[in-house]
C-alpha cells in the first residue's frame, strides 16, 4: 500500500507542477485561454488522482472517490482537447458533448449500482480518455514540427487509454485478471504519460510565447504594419524573384505637414492619422503586396511582379485616395502624402533601392509634395 500512495501522490504532484505552470503562464504572458485550459486539465488530474489517494486512506469511502475520481479523469482530457481545438480555432462541440455523455454516464453507473458499475465505470472512463484523446490528435493531424510531435505523443497515450479500458473489461468480477493487475496496468503509464503531456504543452506554450515575440519584434506597434526588421525579412524572399528578372517596386511614402498636424492638434490626433493611413495603405494595395512603417510618418511598399508603368499608375491611384480617406474629419485640412518609386535592379541590395526611393521621395517633397517620383 505505502508504493502505491507514493505513486499516486508522485502523480499528484507532478500533476500540480504542470498545472500550475500553465497557470502561471497564462496569467503572466497574457496567453490565449486554451494554456488555461490546459493548466485546468492538469488541475482536475491532480484532483483525481488525489481522490485515488484518498480512496486507499480511507477504505470507507473508497466507491465514492473512485467515481469522483473517473469525473476527473474525463474532465482533465476534456479540457485537455477543449484547449487544443481552442488552439487551432476549431469547433470544440464534439469535446463538450463526449464530456457530457460520459459524465452522465458514470453518474447513472455510480446510481444504478448494479454488481459490475466500478468495472464499467473504468471502461467508460478509459472510453472517455481515448475519445477525447482522438479529438486532440485529429486537431493535430496535418501539423508539422512541434504539432507533429504533439500528436505522436497523444498517438501514444491514446493507445496507452485504450490498454486501461481493455484491462478494466478484463478485470470484472470473475475476469481473467485481477483488480490488482488493473491497478498495476493503471500506474504503469499514467505518469508517464502525464509527464510527457506535461512537457508537450509547455513546449507548445513556449513556441507560442516565442512566435509571439518574434512577432512583437517585427511589427509596429502603432499599426500594426510591419516594421525596418519585418521589412527586411520580407524583402528576402522577394528579391531572389528580383533576381530571376520579375519586376520588384519599392516605393517609399511620407505624410506631407505631419509635424504640423501633432503641433496643432497633439500627439495623439497624430497617432489617429499614421493609424488610419496605415489602413488606408493596407486596404489599398493588392493581396501580396507588403507595407510597413519604418519611423515615423514614413512608410515603404514592396510591389513584387510590378514592372514600372503598373507601379506608377498603382501609385498615383493610391495618392489621389489619400486626401479622400480623411475628408470627413473636420479637424484635420488637407491631408496628402508624397511618394518615391523604383525598380529593384538585378544584384541590387534592399538598402542600395531604398537609398534610392528616398532620393525620389525627396524630389517629390522639394518640386511641391503630393506627387510620385520615380527614380
């Protein structure tokens, strides 16, 4: 009994540690609420496995924890499944009405009470475990890297369910194997695979956290745009199809009196004109275009298979739009922006056409504003 109270509460433990740790994580990094799920699965293992516990303490009330300790038990993986279709930005519908199922299902075994109800009430639960868990893993079928790994390891633990369900039909009364081997077959995987889940969605939790950053640090945080460093990831991928002879167009736009509007009307009204500009520029441009903001009131297009004449009449078209896209705001006058264009040359560098998108953004500020240059 003592290697068996000290299996059962290693697994509470470790159950806490990984609960709590999601739990932490979502509140501290601002995660979406399937890390809290997750943190919620671990939280109802430890709870059931606690109950397990208990049930070997106190011989008297073993029938009750047991069943409490099934509720548990479908209860972790469901919300274990309801995070990762969370996650994914699926329906979760099948999750909750599987969970319902089979809790009201153990329920009316606990009620029922016939001879058998603490074998089916096994089977249910192992049922439950390996329904649940098949959800996960057709949530994680096509994924690649840390999903692919993810899924072989609910691949397994599926498995590994479904070995306790044959073992609990097994182990009834008059059965094959004893109540014993159940609870041996029981304690053989459980902490693995509750450790090898455990580590799974924190992995998981971590690359979120990192793409996150990595996201953070690309992006403008006014607009949301890409920002200088976004800007140059992107321009990777695109100039090697300069390189093949496609037309690739830079264009680099400023607002026109932008010192002007924040004198006037105040940092934050100025920040409303970058942001609403930004959109227009977004909404504006085609599908495989890039935009970014890369200080200030200045902004840089990318136009990949853009030849010359395509880019300029593209970019007149956008001009002309600007001063329409804020003519409803009666605080503002007149806004315009003006713009500077090139073609990327074979073997040039990102740098060496932006240099010279800014030299023609600066003849179109010089000769009047409002107008496309291109160099």
């Amino acid at each position: 009994m003592l290697s068996s109270l000290i299996t059962s509460g290693s697994i509470v433990v470790i159950s806490l540690m990984f609960g709590l740790a999601l739990l932490v994580a979502w509140r501290r990094f601002g995660l979406e609420r399937h890390a809290a799920l997750w943190a919620g699965s671990f939280l109802a293992a430890a709870v059931g496995h606690g109950l397990r516990t208990a049930g070997q303490i106190w011989p008297g009330q073993v029938e009750l924890f047991a069943t409490l300790a099934c509720h548990a038990s479908v209860a972790s993986f469901a919300l274990l499944a309801w995070g990762f279709r969370r996650r994914a930005s699926r329906s979760s519908r099948g999750v909750m009405a599987g969970w319902l199922v089979f809790t009201v299902w153990i329920l009316w075994e606990w009620i029922d009470h016939s001879q058998t109800w603490r074998a089916t009430s096994r089977l249910l639960t192992a049922t439950g475990d390996a329904y649940m868990v098949g959800w996960i893993v057709a949530t994680l079928w096509h994924k690649r890297g840390t999903g692919a790994l993810a899924r072989w390891i609910m691949i397994f633990y599926g498995l590994y369910a479904m070995s306790v369900g044959v073992a609990a039909e097994l182990a009834r009364p008059g059965g094959i194997i004893s109540d014993k081997a159940f609870i041996l077959v029981l304690s053989i995987g459980t902490p693995t695979g509750m450790i090898g889940t455990g580590v799974m969605t924190l992995l998981i939790v971590a690359s979120d956290l990192a793409k996150g950053l990595q996201q953070q640090a690309r992006t403008d945080a006014l607009t949301g745009l890409l920002n200088r460093r976004g800007v140059e990831d992107a321009i990777r991928a695109l100039l090697g199809t300069a390189r093949k002879a496609e037309p690739l167009t830079v264009v680099v736009v400023d607002l026109d009196y932008f010192k002007a509007i924040n004198d006037r009307l105040g940092h934050a009204a100025g920040d409303d004109v970058l942001l609403r500009f930004a959109q227009h520029l977004k909404t504006s441009l085609r599908a495989h275009d890039v935009v970014a903001r890369i200080g200030g009131e200045e902004f840089v297009l990318l136009l990949p298979q853009t030849p010359r004449a395509d880019a300029m009449a593209l970019v007149e078209r956008l001009r002309c739009s600007v001063p329409e896209a804020f003519a409803h705001d009666t605080n503002l006058e007149r806004v315009s922006a003006s713009f500077g264009v090139t073609q990327v040359r074979r073997g040039e560098t990102f740098d060496a056409a932006l240099a010279r998108a800014d030299e023609a953004l600066y003849r179109s500020k010089h000769e009047g504003r409002d107008r496309a240059t291109h160099a």
